[in-house]
C-alpha cells in the first residue's frame, strides 16, 4: 500500500475549531446532525494566540478533517469519521456555519460506504466534489498500522475515485476511473478547471483537468509527493504540499 507522507492539513480552513463531533445516526445521506455549542468551561483561544480571535468550535468528539469553505463562505463541507457513533471511517458532510456558540448542523452527502476524502464546493455551491473508495468495496479499506509505521501517514488506496455529490447525497458523475490513488480534488475559482493527485504514472504528482473530468495532463513531474493543491483566486497559479526524497521509493 501506497502512503503519502504527513503534513498538517491541506488548506489550515478552520485551524483547530474542527476538532470533533458526537454523531448518534446511522449513515444515511439525509440525516441531519446537531453538534452542541461549546462548554463554558472550555478553553479554545489562549492569551499567546495574538492573530486570532473570534474562534468557536464547531464539532465535538470523533475525527474531522479537511474543511473547505463554499464559495459564499456560509457552508461547509469537512470529513468526519466516529466508529463509537456508526461512521467507521471518513465520511463526507456539509452544513451551514452557524451564529457564534449556536449548534452546527450537518448533513451526509457521501453515500455512507467505502472511505472518503477531500471534499471542496464548485461554484453556485449545489454541487460538491469527493474522493471515495466506495464503488470498488462498501466496507472501509484496511488501516495502516501507525504502531508498526511508528509514524502516521495517509495509505493512497487505489480505489480512490473523484466524484460529483448533489446537497442530497445523490451522486451525479464519476470523474475518474482506474487502478490508482485519484483524490485531493479542489476546483479553480472560476469552475473550470479541477486539481487533484493521482499515482498513475508511479509516482505521486499533480493533475489538472477540465470540470466535467476531460482533458487530463500531469502538471508536475519532480520525484516525490505533490498533493494538497488549491488554486489562487485568479485560477492561474497553485500552492501545494510536496516532499522531494533522495531515493526513487514511495
């Protein structure tokens, strides 16, 4: 199994504020989540903290992860996984961010099976794109160890694929389909273009294509990990993570 090496988030969106929630559902797309608002008692900006300020968090307990603003900045999209509350691993959801300490209601918009990804709005903020393993199986992909690793690294599972979910969980279109690591998806400012990673050519590089999945070319091309791309607003530039290792091994 493939593993890209560990960097902090992609994206830093909401920095620490994401940092859990008690989901009590079974996975299903249309069901609707109320995260609590946060105790009195809890500390979550520090003195030392001198460029923040107004910070509340917005989920409570489990694993959650890669939030993305949607282009009008009232929504979110993150992945969230919880196996005590029936999320056994990473799934997509969104919801609208809410009034200060006011509860953070979500919604299921992945399909519940297989593992997800990286989910980021297109414009219009009707439609979401994710990466998922779940046509290739229902169940979650085997973890990877982190006590044998002795590290913690994110597996590139070949099952991965991009797709198209609508606000109710529906999915519209299958953008990618193959036997490689395709996730890591965000969408150019003016909704042309797609960015994402994929392993098909052996190594781990960056890929652009046009929205509806065409058109695909390999944009980086230096041994190593690229991933973590977003678009600068004009559309015309990239920031992403990348690692350049000495040795031709993944």
């Amino acid at each position: 199994m493939l593993t890209r090496p560990y960097f902090t988030l992609s994206g830093i969106i909401l920095m620490n504020a994401l940092l859990s929630l008690p989901l009590c559902y079974s996975q299903t797309p249309d069901q609707v989540i109320k995260s609590n608002a946060t105790p009195d008692n809890t500390t979550i900006h520090y003195p030392e903290e001198k460029h923040l300020d107004n910070l509340q968090q917005l989920t409570f307990g489990g694993d959650n992860a890669e939030a993305y603003f949607s282009f009008n900045d009232d929504m979110l999209t993150l992945q969230i996984a919880h196996p005590k509350n029936g999320v056994e691993c990473d799934q997509i959801f969104y919801g609208k961010i809410p009034p200060h300490n006011e509860p953070f209601e979500i919604q299921m918009i992945s399909t519940g099976k297989g593992r997800t990804t990286c989910s980021y709005f297109l414009p219009g903020d009707r439609t979401v794109l994710y990466a998922s393993t779940h046509e290739a199986d229902a169940a979650c992909p085997a973890p990877v160890n982190w006590r044998e690793t002795g590290k913690y690294v994110w597996p590139l599972y070949d099952s991965y694929e991009i797709y198209y979910t609508d606000l109710s969980g529906t999915v519209t279109q299958r953008l990618t389909d193959n036997k490689y690591y395709d996730a890591e998806a965000t969408v150019s400012p003016n909704g042309d273009k797609i960015v994402f990673t994929s392993t098909r050519n052996g190594d781990i590089d960056l890929y652009i294509m046009d929205i509806d999945g065409r058109n695909v070319r390999q944009i980086t091309h230096e041994l190593g990990y690229d991933g973590g791309a977003f678009f600068s607003p004009d559309g015309k530039q990239l920031v992403f993570r990348a690692s350049r290792p000495k040795v031709p091994k993944l």
